[in-house]
C-alpha cells in the first residue's frame, strides 16, 4: 500500500543516515540560513536519535490505525463468512425436513390408493377442508379459514371421520415438527440475509480500510511536519549560537584590538616623552659642553693670568734684590 511503502522509504531513510555519518554529514551541511550562508549541520547528528524516534511513533501509530481497520475488517468478513455458513447449514437443514414432509405426502397418496379413495369423492372433499385447517396451524403457515369453511369442518368432524380420513390427519400431523423445521430455518435465514446484506451497505458507506489508509497517510504527514519543525528550530537555534559566539568572538577582538591600539599610544606616548626627555637631556649636555667650555676658558685666563702673576711676583723679588745689593 501507499502508506507502507512510504513509511518503508522513510525508516530505511533514517537507517541510512544513522548508520553513514558522511552522508548525514552531507545532507545536514546542505542547510542554509535565510541569508543564503551555509550552516554546519553536525550538530544535527545528536538530533538524528530523536527524529527517528518521532518517526518510528508515527509509524507505529499509521500501522495501528491500519491493523485496527483491517482486524476491524477481517472480524466482519469472518462474521460474514459465519453467518454464510449458518445459512448454508440451515439450507440444509431445511432441505431435510423438506424432504420428510414430500416423504410423508407420498405416504398419504398411497393410503389413498389403498382405500381406492378418489379424487371428487365427498370423503377427499372432506379430508382437504380437514388438512386445510391442520396447515392453517402449522407455524408460518399462510393459510386462513373463511368462516364457512369452520363451519363445515366443524359439522364434519360432528358426523365423524372416517377411518381413511383419521389415517391420513395422523400422517399430516406428522409433518408438524418438520413444518417448525422448515418455518425456523427460513426465519433465521432471512435474519442472516438482512444482517449480511446491511452489514455490506453499511461497509460501503464508510470505506473503513480507505479511511484508514488515509489516515495513517496524514499521521505520517503530520510527522514529517513536526520533524521538519524540530529540525528548523535546532537550525536556528544553532544558527543563533554561532552567531552569537561569532558575536562573542568579534567583541573579543576588538577589545584585544582596542588594547593593543592603548598600548600603541602609550608606546607612542612614552616614546614622544622620551624624545622630549632625550631633547631636554641633550639641551643640557650642550649647555654643561658651553659651561666646560666657557670654564675651559676661564681656567685658561686664570692660568694665563696667574702665570703672568707669576713673572710679575718674580718681577717684583727680583727688584727687591736689585734694591738690596
């Protein structure tokens, strides 16, 4: 059927998928964002459990609204076939009784040749208004006296039967048991006949086993559909982690960015700092050079000075001789 057959491709689906990795692995990396981006589906591998859980349930479920419909089904046709063969039975069982009866009017006719009875005698004449009421009791019968006719049987039986007439009243009312026989076989086969007869109307009118079916079908639809929602739903959720982690990621880097770029201006800011400190430093060297030079000079001076001191110290005790001698 269309169901299992579908439900068939389906299990061996999932089996196949449960069982190859790099297939799933292919089929899962074909999922997509919105934005048209390719989604890592492994994660969906943890998911594959689940799902064919979801689908094995739905399965079950389709296949038991199908092996409910079809017991449902076979209880009828074995109810059918049941009452078939009631009917059958008490066809036979009728046929039998039917033909004790005929076995029991060959009987009658032979008494008539035995007593040289005739046909428009007033004794046979008698004898079938006597049968007449006889079969008017037997169960089912059909047959009905006018008043008249009670009468009349009423008056013969007042001048009494004849012994020919007593013989053949005994051997019919003989026929009574098999009259019931008869008369309830053919009640309980009109009762099989209407039950069977309304149980197939009353199967044409609901289409169990299509029903069914087409149950089972939407079952297994509406599966596929939670599935699917359960697999967009992890998608996008595992979507929203990346994203987020991507988030994380790029926040994460551009504090590190926003780091090193303090730490470049701090280098740069301690750089430009220590120019100024070497710019200040060597400003002073020039300046202690200009001292060491202009005290260079000074010392010179003094030596120059002093030297010439010197010459006129000596000068000076020289001419203090010159005035002692």
């Amino acid at each position: 059927m269309k169901i299992e057959s579908r439900m068939f491709d389906e299990n061996n689906r999932i089996h196949i998928q449960a069982n190859q990795p790099e297939q799933g692995k292919k089929a899962s990396g074909a999922a997509k964002k919105a934005d048209g981006r390719n989604v890592d589906g492994s994660f969906l591998k943890e998911k594959l459990d689940p799902i064919a859980a979801k689908r094995e349930e739905a399965k079950k479920r389709a296949m038991n609204i199908i092996g409910n419909a079809f017991c449902s089904d076979r209880q009828i046709d074995n109810d059918l076939q049941k009452r078939q063969e009631t009917i059958a039975s008490l066809q036979t069982e009728r046929a039998g009784a039917n033909r004790e009866i005929g076995a029991i009017e060959e009987r009658r006719e032979g008494l008539k040749e035995i007593y040289g009875i005739s046909e428009d005698s007033q004794e046979a004449k008698d004898l079938a208004l006597l049968e007449k009421e006889v079969r008017a009791n037997m169960p089912g019968s059909d047959v009905t006296l006018t008043k008249e006719e009670t009468e009349q049987i009423a008056q013969i039986k007042e001048n009494g039967l004849s012994e020919y007439q007593s013989r053949s009243l005994d051997m019919l009312a003989g026929e009574m048991p098999y009259a019931q026989t008869v008369y309830e076989a053919n009640m309980q086969i009109e009762m099989e006949n209407r039950v069977i007869s309304a149980t197939k109307l009353e199967r044409l009118k609901h289409h169990t086993m299509a029903d069914a079916v087409k149950q089972a079908d939407e079952v297994m639809k509406e599966s596929s559909r939670e599935i699917t929602g359960m697999l967009m739903e992890d998608a996008k959720d595992h979507v929203d982690e990346q994203q987020e982690e991507t988030e994380e990621k790029a926040k994460a880097e551009k504090e590190k960015q926003e780091a090193i770029k303090e730490q470049i201006d701090r280098t740069r800011e301690k750089k430009k700092e220590n120019e100024e400190l070497t710019e200040h430093i060597l400003e002073g060297t020039e300046q202690v050079a200009n001292i060491e030079s202009e005290l260079g000079d000074a010392q010179q001076e003094i030596k120059d000075m002093m030297q010439k001191m010197k010459l006129v110290e000596e000068d000076i005790k020289g001419a203090a001789v010159d005035e002692t001698v």
